[in-house]
C-alpha cells in the first residue's frame, strides 16, 4: 500500500507584482533561499515578529534608508526603460 504524502505546513496562496515575483525568483536562484516557500515563510515570520514587537507600524513601515534602498531599485528599473521609443515624430 502506498503512503500517501502528508503536509506539514497549511497551504496558503496569494499574489505578487511581477517586480516582486522576478526578484523572489533570482534570491532563490541565487541560493539565498531554498524555495519560494521558505523565502514566503521567512517574510511572514519576520512581519509578525515585528508587528508583535510593536515595532512595526502600517503608516510608517519603512526607515529611511530602506526607503532610499527603495528608490535606488526603482531608478535601477527606469533607466531600462526607452520612453522615447513610443513617442511619434
């Protein structure tokens, strides 16, 4: 008789901007998580003990400096942008 495989964990989904699927997807590439499920996993430990610790707040979320970080990412991702190419002469 077969064993039928049990999960350990409950099974949850949900949705992420393509921005933040591409980037899950090359920490996991790169190693610095096992899956996507560990990386997922680990976020979700990190927010609730934040939450939990009163240290973080919804309406001030971010530091500076992982707002500057941030910034720089999305400067990254408009310098591959050509917005001249749409534009008629």
């Amino acid at each position: 008789m077969a064993r039928e495989s049990v999960r350990k964990k409950p099974v949850i989904s949900g949705t992420v901007s393509p921005l933040h699927k591409k980037k899950i997807d090359k920490l996991v590439e790169a190693g610095e998580f096992a899956s996507i499920s560990d990386f997922l996993s680990q976020a979700v430990s990190e927010f609730l003990n934040k939450y939990e610790q009163n240290n973080f707040s919804p309406q001030n979320a971010l530091q500076p400096s992982q707002i500057e970080v941030l910034r720089n990412l999305i400067r990254e991702e408009i310098s591959d942008i050509d917005f001249g190419k749409n534009r008629k002469n």
